[in-house]
C-alpha cells in the first residue's frame, strides 16, 4: 500500500493556543482514515492544515510525497484534494446544479475567448458538465434539486449538495469534516452507504466525525487527537479497547 | 411559446433592443438624442462594471479613472498623432487593460474597505496624471477630440447619412451606433456569466472558500474580471470621447466614479437590465435636479446608502421578485 498523506511533527498555534501539536501519521491510499476527539480537539484544524488554508507553525505535510506546507487551497484541489466543510460552504447565489458544475471547474478546458462569443467547444463541454453533475446529484441523493435555488434548500440536502460539489472534481482524496451533524438516523444510514460507495471508487477518504456509530462502522483506521495532541491511532477495534480512549473520550 | 421565452437567457436583450430602437422613432430633438446616447455610452460601461461588483462581489471606486484613461488616449492618438481612430480605440483599451492587470493583481487581495480605499488611489492617481499632463491632455482646461472616423468614413453629431434608403442625421446615426455598443455589450457581458467562467466568478461572491475548495484560482479570476470592466470602461471612454468631441478630466474623476458605482448598486447588482436602468435614472435624475447642481455628488451618495440599506439586491431584482411572487401566489403554481 502506498502512503498518501503523511503527517510529521505537526504543530499550529493561534497566539497562546496549541492547537495542533506535534502530530505524527500517515493514511494510505484507498482508506477511510477517521480522526476523532471532543469539541476543540484540533479536528477541523488539521484539516485546514491539510488541506492548504492554514499553514503549519511546523512541521510537514505530503500528499504523494510531495511536499506541501504553504500550497494554496487551489493549487492543492489540482493535486487531487477536495473537501467539505463543517460550516458548509455553499454559494447561496447559485442553483444547486451550479455549485456542483463548480465543482468540475478544473476538469473545464474553455478559455475567455470560447466563453464571450459561445462558441460550440464550451456548449459541449458544457452540456457534458451539466450531465455528470445531475449524475452525481443523483448519486448523492439529492436528485430533485437540480432546478432549485441553493438558498431553497434544507439543511439536509445542503450537505449531500457538498460532497456532490467535492466528488465532481473527481477527487483522489476526500476530507469531510463532520457531514453527519445535522442529520436524523436514516440520513445518517444514507450517508454511510454514500461514503462506502465513493471509497469502492478507490477515493481515499479521511473522516471527522462525532457519530461513533458510523465512525466505528465504516473506518479503516482511526486518529484520536485531544487538545491538538494524538492519543491513539489504530484499527476501530484497537481504538475501542485502548485504555487511554476509554479514560479520556469513550468513556467520559 | 411564450413560456420558451421567459425561460431563454437572451429574452431581455430582446427587449432591450426593441426599446433601444423604438425610442428614435419617438424622439425628434437633438438634445434629447444627445442625452440618450450618453445614457447608452454609461450603460455599456457599468454592464462592465457590473462584472466586477455584482458578480464578483469586488469593488471598483476609481473605474471612472479607466474610463478617463480610455479616453484621453484615443484623444490624444488620434489629434496629436493622427492615429486612425479604431486603432487608437483597441491600442487604449490594450493599454488600459494592462494597467488594471499590473494595479489588480496586487490590491484585488485586500478586502472590503481596503479594496475600496486601493481603488480609489488607483482612480484619483490617473486623474492627477491626467491634469498634470496639460502638455498632451490640455489639463483642467479639456481637449477637444477629433470625430470618429473608419477608413475615411466619418461619424459625426452634425452629419447627414443614409442607411437602407432613410436619410439620417448625426447625431441619430450616433445614437444607432451607441444602442448597437450597448447591445453587443451586454451579450458578451451574458455570455461570459453563463460561462464557466462566470460561474467561477460568481463562486467568489457567494463563498470564496468554496472557490478554492475546487481549484478556482480566485487572485487570477479577480484580476481577470478587473481587467475585462476596466477595458469595458477604456472602450466606452474612447467611444465617448469622439462623440462629444470635448473631454475634460472630470470624466476621469472621484464624482463620476461615484456616479457608476451607484448605477450599479441602485439599479440592481448582478442584473444587466437592472444596472442599465440605473445608469438611465442617474443619468436623467440631474435634468430634474436643475437648481441643486452642487449637491449632486451628496445626492449620488445619498442615494447609494439609501438603496444599500433598503434594497441590497437593487431596484430592478427587488422590484421582479415581488413581481413573481406575486405572479406565482395568484396562479398557485411553483414559483
Ligand atoms: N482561526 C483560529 N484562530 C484562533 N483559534 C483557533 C482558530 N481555529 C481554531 N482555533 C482554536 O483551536 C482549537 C481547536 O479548534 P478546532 O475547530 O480545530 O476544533 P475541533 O476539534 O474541530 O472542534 P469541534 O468538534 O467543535 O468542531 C480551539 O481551541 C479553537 O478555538
Ligand atoms: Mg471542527
């Protein structure tokens, strides 16, 4: 198995605050890779870590070897990275088919020329977007809302509406960042169902979330990070048997 | 077939070229026609601003400054240089396209009041140029423009030509010409939204980190769309230019960047008709504003707070939803 991601010694800190510290790990292709741990653990900012929109106070980061500390969000999304949010991030002033068009924005070839004057090549390749976006809204299930305004839309369907906008970028690895908050019991189910479908595609996955249930369930490999720190790594049987978790997250 | 048309993307184009040409036949006096194709010149320039503030979601408050730019140029190659005016026209907005991309890439990064306060600069620093040079530009005093003219065809307010048999005066066949502009204008500045493209653009107003997530590289889409309004504006500057034959370099100047910008706000951001509406409003409001001439900047101002807090969306989108709200509740069906 090769190394996609690889974490050393990662530290962020916001002034006083350590957020991140001293993080060490590596997921590997094709995994569903699940970090853990309570509210202002650390999660969603190594994810942002990860993910290019912050940069780490040390330490490094690659993706398939590569170094990539300080590389933008952009440049990071043509390396095959995508993501969701925990505060969703959905342009309210678009169609829900729109957003998820946006998302294929770097598989679009059209230039400012193609794109003033219409002409055939971007009326193809347009068609071509909107057809495999309607495809993915389905795959998400939230097919009925091609037409519908985004600012329309329930909470719900807004968060499948993400990960529809992630996966049209075809991604090789995808960060999502607590996509079953909000959701009752068979949109959770649904949501499970959806992530195992994306990492059979060979998507490699890497999950934070508070439902242990569909933590558990579903992860290759699990993180528990706690005040930035890593408290245990290890397969979902492994972590449900560590005293250390027990003490600190499971059991408190 | 009607149903077709109000769900075509070009249907208001189609009714802004019915009402662009209908008006001649209403009209007879030749100030009125003058009137009419600045309001045409100022429309064409603001859908291009448009681009930037309502799609975008960025700010401009020294657009005014490209479009003084625009014009200065043509004026000057083509009186003090006898450069064939089509091709001072294009070499301008060239020019003026890669000044907005060298000043842009750097201030398009700061945000909110900064922006505002960068651009600003950027506007009030070609308007000092433009007076200083009184050597080319005749500074304070203005320069007069030579009229526009296409291989030795020329086109001017007191002229006479015929077109399919009718026999026009100048300053109609000005009026033709600028109502055409405008049309293209507004196409081109549609195409583009309904683009890729455009999409990227507006994924930068509705949430930047979204833009990113997906690979937009926004500091490049950002200066892209600063550059397009700028040569919109340079464009247009020209046009204007040779058609009054007179320019000073208020039209490069702090109030008359304030004057676009409100266009924009009041008319209805991110809607083309809405804009063009407002640049017709702001453009008529100062011939019913006779006696308060010094205060027309402090109107303008007023008036731009006044439709930020009571309008956000503009006059125009403001006014069709409550239109289609009201269309949809009282024949029930989906809205
Ligand atoms: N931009 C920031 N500036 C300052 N402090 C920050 C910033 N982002 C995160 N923090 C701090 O870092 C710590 C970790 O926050 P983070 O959001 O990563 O936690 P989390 O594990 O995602 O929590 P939750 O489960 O509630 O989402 C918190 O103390 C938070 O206040
Ligand atoms: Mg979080």
């Amino acid at each position: 198995m090769t190394v996609m991601i690889d974490v050393k010694g990662l530290d962020k800190e916001f002034g006083g605050v350590h957020a991140i510290e001293g993080l060490e790990f590596s997921v590997e292709q094709g995994q569903i890779y699940s970090v853990i741990g309570p509210n202002g653990a650390g999660k969603t900012t190594l994810f942002n870590l990860i993910t290019g929109f912050y940069t780490p106070t040390r330490g490094e980061i690659t993706l398939n070897g590569e170094s990539v500390v300080g590389m933008d969000p952009n440049r990071l999304a043509e390396r095959g990275m995508c993501r969701t949010f925990q505060q969703m991030q959905i342009c309210m002033n678009m169609t829900a088919l729109e957003n998820v068009m946006l998302g294929r924005h770097l598989k679009i070839r059209s230039n400012l020329f193609t794109s003033m004057f219409r002409l055939p090549s971007l009326l193809r390749e347009e068609k071509a977007c909107r057809e495999r976006s309607k495809e993915l809204m389905a795959f998400v299930g939230c097919g009925e809302y091609i037409n519908t305004e985004a600012s329309a839309m329930s909470y719900g369907a807004l968060k499948r509406l993400e990960i529809a906008r992630a996966l049209a970028a075809d991604p090789k690895i995808l960060l999502l960042d607590e996509p079953a908050a909000g959701l009752n019991g068979t949109e959770t189910a649904e949501l499970e169902e959806l992530i195992r479908k994306v990492a059979e595609q060979g998507v490699t996955v890497m999950l934070v979330e508070h439902d242990m249930k569909l933590v558990m369930g579903i992860s290759d490999r699990l993180l528990v990070i706690n005040y930035g720190r890593k408290l245990a790594e290890g397969t979902p049987e492994e972590i449900r048997n560590n005293p250390d978790v027990i003490a600190a997250y499971l059991g408190g | 077939m009607f149903d077709r048309f109000l769900e075509w993307r070009m249907n208001y184009v189609l009714v802004l070229a019915i009402i662009v040409f209908v008006i001649p036949l209403l009209m007879e006096n030749p100030f009125y026609f003058d009137l009419a194709t600045q309001i045409l010149i100022i429309a064409a320039t603001v859908v291009g601003l448009n681009l930037l503030v309502g799609y975008a979601g960025q700010i401009s408050l020294g657009h005014a400054g490209f479009y003084g730019m625009g014009a200065y140029f043509s004026a000057v190659a083509t009186s003090a240089y006898n450069w064939p005016p089509l091709l001072a026209l294009i070499v301008a907005a060239a020019v003026v396209g890669l000044v907005a991309w060298v000043v842009g890439r750097p201030i398009l990064k700061l945000k909110g009041h900064y922006l505002s306060m960068a651009t600003l600069a950027v506007g009030f620093i070609i308007a000092i140029i433009i007076n200083n040079e009184s050597q080319l530009t005749g500074g304070p005093d203005g320069m007069v423009v030579p009229p526009f003219s296409l291989f030795g065809w020329e086109l001017s307010t007191f002229g006479l030509y015929s077109l399919l048999g009718l026999e026009i005066p100048g300053h109609v066949a000005w009026y033709l010409v600028a109502g055409v502009l405008l049309l293209v204008a507004v196409i081109i500045a549609q195409n583009l939204i309904d683009s890729p493209l455009g999409r990227a653009l507006r994924s930068i107003h509705g949430s930047e980190i979204a833009a990113r997530t997906v690979g937009v590289d926004t500091a490049r889409y950002k200066s892209m769309v600063f550059v397009i309004s700028a040569v919109y504006a340079s464009i247009m500057g020209s046009v204007f230019a040779h058609f009054t034959g007179f320019i000073t370099p208020a039209i490069a100047g702090f109030d008359y960047s304030i004057v676009l910008i409100t266009m924009v706000v009041l008319g209805g951001m991110a809607s083309p008709m809405g804009v063009i509406l407002g640049a017709v409003v702001l453009k008529l409001l100062p011939q019913f504003l006779a006696g308060f001439q010094e205060y027309e900047t402090a109107i303008f101002g007023f008036i731009l707070m006044a439709t930020m807090i009571f309008m956000p969306k503009g006059f125009y989108p403001t006014a069709m939803n409550a239109i289609r709200n009201k269309l949809g509740k009282s024949s029930g069906g989906k809205a």
